[in-house]
C-alpha cells in the first residue's frame, strides 16, 4: 500500500489518538482567521486526488463557514410578501459558500476544487485549491493550462466547481435527470414558454 492509502484509512477511521490530535487543532483554528492561507494540505491524500500539486501558482487556502439553519432576522413590522418567510432558500451548500469566499479574497486564482477538513458544534472548515491562473508554471502545465481560458474565469460564481455541480443535480445522468440540464431555471423557463405557444 501507498502511503495516500495509510492516511485516507487514518482519515476514515480515526484512532484515538488521532480523534485527540483533531480536537486540538480545531480549538487552535477556532483563534484563526476565516480566510487562512497554509503551506501544505492538511489532507494530502484528498488534496492529490483533486488537483493539487506542490509547485508554484497553486495555493491551499482553509476557509471556515458558520453552520445552521440560514434564517433571517426576527421580522418585527410590515405585512407584505418579502416578510412571509423567514428561511433563505439557497440553491448551494457549505462547501460551495466557502469556495466562493476564498476566491473572494484571492481574486488572481481560479478555484480548482475543495475538501472537508472538519467541523464542531459552530462552523464547518473546508480546505480549497486555488490556482493563479497567469503564472508561468501554471501555463506550462498540460494538465493545468486550461484553468487560465478565458470561459473558466469566474467559474465558482457561475456553479462550474465539482461541489456546485452537485448542488444543481448534476451528478445525475439519463433517467430521471431529464430536467436538470442546462440547468433548472433554464428547463422552466422553456416548459413557461411552451405553454405560451399553445
């Protein structure tokens, strides 16, 4: 076995040791800032897997977002229609919320994708790949020059990362998913102007 192999396992299965070890550093990231830039992938073996490579242009950026019901303040006066419901409806998850926050601050960088790193009672923490879409070593890559054409740039705002995808049901294929491309706006949109023809 490699050794991506021993950390995944200690990842999935945690000893106690190593359960003590995770409580430790989310006390210490608590202190931390929201937005932290690190030298080296907490989870190497996740990291790998989705992209990440030790070499100048790629950066890994720790972000951390508040759990909870997404809910609006108390409404206290005023009965009209923006006040009948308290909940946000969101279309997009955590990890989503927390690739597009550290693209906010790095905003040279496309982001590349992401990975849970942990979590406790308040917040969740997600560690992201980003990728500075001009620099030289980024160019010369093959397997990472197509992050700088012009049609990626912005791509965790417009739902182009893998976590996006599959907030808008995109993980689906064939049967069943036959209203989820292009997207589901872009369906009922066509469906009302169907019904206007006839």
């Amino acid at each position: 076995m490699g050794i991506y192999k021993y950390i995944r396992e200690s990842w999935n299965k945690p000893s106690d040791e190593a359960e003590q070890l995770i409580r430790e550093r989310l006390i210490l990231w608590r202190k931390q800032p929201n937005t932290l830039r690190i030298d080296r992938p907490t989870r190497l073996d996740r990291a790998r897997s989705l992209g990440y490579k030790a070499k100048n242009g790629i950066i890994i950026v720790r972000q951390r977002v508040n759990r909870g019901g997404r809910m609006r303040p108390m409404i206290t006066g005023g009965r009209r229609p923006k006040h009948s419901r308290r909940k946000k409806v969101i279309d997009i998850n955590y990890q989503t919320i927390a690739e597009q926050r550290a693209n906010k601050k790095y905003v040279n960088c496309e982001v590349l994708n992401s990975y849970f790193v942990g979590k406790d009672g308040m917040d969740y923490w997600y560690e992201i790949i980003l990728v500075d879409r001009s620099h030289p070593e980024i160019v010369a890559d093959k397997g990472l020059s197509w992050i700088g054409d012009a049609h990626q740039r912005g791509r965790v705002f417009r739902g182009l990362t893998s976590s996006a995808r599959k907030s808008r049901g995109l993980r689906w294929k064939g049967k069943g998913a036959e209203k989820v491309r292009p997207s589901r706006s872009a369906v009922w949109r066509r469906k009302a102007r169907e019904k206007q023809l006839i």
